[in-house]
C-alpha cells in the first residue's frame, strides 16, 4: 500500500472515530461576566438543555439555538447591563451543572478544533422570543494561529472555557443579542459536518457611541461551501484558516475593529495612503512612489482621487507624475514628493 492511500484510509478512519464521539464532547455557553463580575449562572442567557451541535448553516437554530436543541425552561428573563468599551467573558462548559475539573472534556473535547467568535444584534426587546430577521456584527474572533498551530478552541480549552473580548464603545446604546459561537471542524472535510455551538446573551449596552457597523443575517452568513466551514483540518496540514463570515473580512479590511476609524472620505484616503506608499530612499531622502493601480482602485472605491493625480489632493500635498513612468516597475508606478502647499 502505497504512502499517500495510507494517510488517506487513516485521515478517514480518524474522522469517522470524531464524528462519533458521545455528547459529551459538547457545550453550552453559560455564564457571562462584565469587567470581572460573574453575572450568574445560567442567568441572562438563552441556554438549552441538550449541549448538541447545529451542523446546517441554513438552519434558523444557527442563530441562538433552541430549535432542535430546546432551551432549559424556565428561558432567563434577565437583561444583562453592560457599559459600552466594557470587557466581557463568555464562560462555556459541556453541560448545565457548569465547571467540571474531574471531566477531561469539560469545557469541549479537545479534538473539537476551531474558531471562537462573538457578534452583536440590535434588539427592540433582548428578551423577546423572535430572534429571526435581525442583523448582526462580528466583534471578535480567534481562529488559527500558523506559527504555533493552534486554533481558537485551543486557547478557549487552556483558560477554563472562558474568552474575552471588548463590547465596542462606539455602537449605539440599547439592547442587543450576545451571540457566542464555537464552530468545531474535526468532522468538517465534508458538508455538513462542522459542529456549531451557539448561544444568545441578552444585553443592555449603556454609554454607546454612533456608528452604524456592517451587518449580515443568520442563516445568511456563513454557506456549506465555505472554505471556513467544510475543510480538512488534518491531511494535508492546515497552513491558513479562513473564519466565516466574509462580509466581515472585506468590510473591516481598513480599520483594527469596528471603533478604529470613522469612515469619511478623506480618512479613508489617507489611511489607504499609508499602506500604498511605497519608500524609497535616494541621496539621502525619502521619495514614496504610489502604486497607479491602487490609485485606480481608490478612485473607483471612493471617488476622491484621479488620475493622473496632480490637482485633487489634500491641499498640503502634490503628487507628480514624472516624464517617464517607471514602467519596468510592476503595474507601473507614479513618482510623487511632498511639499509645501503654493494656494
């Protein structure tokens, strides 16, 4: 038997033993705490019963559970309150009695690799029972880390089922749905396989700011084709992982996270300016060259700048194009200097 037809009858034997582990691989996030302070059991939460996976991403149970895995009764009616800029903790264990130190798969199975992520939803009413048709925003995610090989769950594991993240300060005030998610791929080389663990903290932010986020829906977001749900975390060895939602990749392309940069026009131009800006030093000075086709797609994504670019700049700034581009350089480039304003 040759040696790539054995890697692949043991990398299928290997996901058919995971595929089948016991329940109590699963889990169910349970407790929340804001700066520091444990906000109780069970409380303010919408947890099931059962701590099963949802593995259709087209299911309405991907958005806060409680479908095929129906929440523990009486549902919380608390309203957690939490101050926008707060820090929160998402603490998760395999099933309702909590932490369990003698359980070798509390918090979640370590075989079960993956992201963790968190994203918010304005609610009219948090405790409302109609979760369909909102929209929501990714705030935080862990997924894959190359240089050590380790993912989200990894982490997640080492610190007790517990994972922090900031709530925005800039969002605006109001009641919101917490949704914490764990998408575990050890059974994910084929669709549907990745496990989804999800449930739905009920908030009352306080103190927000203005910004409107990009948003998505649930179902709607993630598709069984996606490279982030159905993959093979085993054969061949995972060099980059993908986390769903691509939305959310393109959209926050330009800004650390949601509150980072406000999105005016010349912000982002200057900010995009940053990164296309390419130094080059000679005689003993710095003369950047700026990529014609970033420009072009600029232009196109906002407007502002033209080409060629003489006129429409910030008025301390003039780029210049010189007699002969450079064109021996890739896409060609647009020699530019800075100097004093003549207006």
């Amino acid at each position: 038997m040759n040696r790539g037809l054995r890697l692949s009858l043991l990398t299928s034997a290997l996901l058919v033993t995971l595929s089948s582990l016991k329940a109590s691989a699963h889990t169910i996030f349970q407790e929340m705490y804001v700066n520091g302070v444990d906000q109780g059991h069970l409380n303010g939460i919408r947890v099931p019963d059962y701590d099963g996976p949802i593995t259709d991403v087209n299911s309405n149970d991907v958005i806060c559970n409680g479908g095929i895995n129906p929440y523990h009764q009486p549902i919380s009616q608390k309203i957690i309150t939490v101050p926008a800029g707060a820090q929160v903790t998402a603490e998760w264990h395999h099933d309702l009695t909590g932490a369990n130190p003698s359980d070798p798969a509390d918090p979640i199975d370590a075989s079960h690799k993956g992201p963790v992520i968190a994203y918010l939803a304005a609610i009219p009413n948090a405790t409302q029972p109609t979760v369909t048709g909102l929209k929501w925003f990714k705030i935080w995610q862990d997924g894959y880390t190359p240089s050590t090989a380790t993912w989200g769950v990894d982490r997640f594991i080492a610190n007790k089922g517990k994972v922090t993240f900031t709530i925005p300060k800039c969002i605006p005030s109001g009641q919101y749905l917490l949704r914490n998610e764990i998408i575990a791929l050890h059974a994910a080389s084929s669709y549907p396989g990745a496990q989804l663990y999800m449930e739905c903290a009920q908030l009352q932010i306080t103190g927000g700011g203005s910004t409107q986020p990009s948003t998505v829906s649930f179902p709607g977001a993630y598709h069984g084709t996606d490279p982030g749900i159905t993959i093979n975390i085993y054969y061949p060895p995972v060099t980059n992982y993908t986390i769903p939602d691509q939305k959310y990749q393109a959209k926050n392309l330009l800004r650390k996270n949601l509150c980072h940069l406000k999105e005016t026009k010349q912000e982002i131009i200057f900010f995009m300016l940053r990164r296309i800006v390419k130094p080059e030093r000679k005689y003993g000075r710095v003369k950047p060259y700026i990529s014609i086709t970033n420009i072009s797609i600029l232009d196109l994504a906002i407007g502002t700048i033209r080409r060629p670019a003489s006129q429409h700049q910030h008025p301390k700034l003039h780029y210049q194009t010189p007699r002969s581009l450079p064109f021996s350089k890739p896409a060609g480039y647009l020699r530019s200097r800075h100097k004093a304003s003549q207006n």
